[in-house]
C-alpha cells in the first residue's frame, strides 16, 4: 500500500479515536475553517494547517469569538505506544510550528495513537513540544517544474 494510502486510513482511524474521546471535537468544513481563521486573525492561506478543532461550546453555531475553540492537528500512529506519546514520530511544517509558537495556547498537535493496545490521544503544545523532542531534522519538499511551466 503506497504511504499516501497508509495516510488516509490512519487518519480516518485518528478520526474515529478522537471523536470516542474527545469532548467537543470537530472537523470543520472549508468554510467553517476560514470563519474560524477569520475569528483568530490568522490568513486563510493556513487554512491546511489545521484538521480539526476542539470547541469549548456545544455547536458549531455557536462559536461567536477565538475562545469558544482550539485548532488541532492530527498526528497519527498505528505503532504501539505503551507510554504515549512517547516513541512517537512524525511530520511537521514550517507553518504548523509557527502557528504552535504564536498561538500556543489556541493551536495544539494532537497525537493519535490508533493500535488497539494503545489507543488513545495526546495534545501538545509549543513548550511541551519542545520538551518531549529527542532529536529533530529538516526535510526539504522539492517540486520541479511541469512541462508547460518549462517551455514559458
């Protein structure tokens, strides 16, 4: 199964812990993220920076202002974390460790562990981050010009 594919199905599986455990957690539609992004006073260009989001009031509809939620994004695992979060890995952006810094009380990673021994989740902050990272690196992301981009 191509890695992409992996993705999605520890991701629907995220979804499905975090909507068991969660209280007040929700995915937003694209309009919803960009109401919310509005509310914070964040571009609508990180509306991709964030999966879900924990309200602190009892619908959608309800939210009227920045304190009324917080932004999430997932992590997912299927590897068994007796110790979550713990041994976990994963991927982050530029933009995602920005927001955590700047917003770091609004925005949080939520680490999904998905393995049936383990199950369960964990919000992370900028400083608890930080003190839970053994080692970090970067990766750069490379995309070469199409064809058509060539010939112009």
């Amino acid at each position: 199964m191509p890695d992409h594919a992996a993705n999605t199905v520890s991701q629907s599986a995220a979804l499905a812990v975090l909507s068991e455990q969660l209280p007040g957690f929700y995915v937003a539609t694209k309009t919803e993220k960009k109401k919310l992004l509005e509310l914070m006073g964040i571009s609508k260009r990180f509306a991709q920076t964030f999966d879900g989001i924990r309200m602190h009031v009892a619908t959608f509809s309800d939210i009227q202002s920045a304190k009324d939620f917080d932004l999430l994004e997932l992590k997912a695992t299927n590897k068994c974390l007796p110790s979550m979060p713990q041994g976990f890995f994963f991927g982050m952006t530029e933009n995602e460790e920005m927001l955590l810094k700047v917003f770091e009380d609004k925005y949080f990673l939520c680490l999904v562990c998905v393995h049936p021994k383990s199950r369960g989740y964990k919000l992370v902050g900028w400083d608890e981050l930080k003190s839970l990272t053994q080692n970090k690196r970067v990766q750069y992301q490379i995309n070469l010009k199409s064809k058509a981009a060539l010939a112009e």
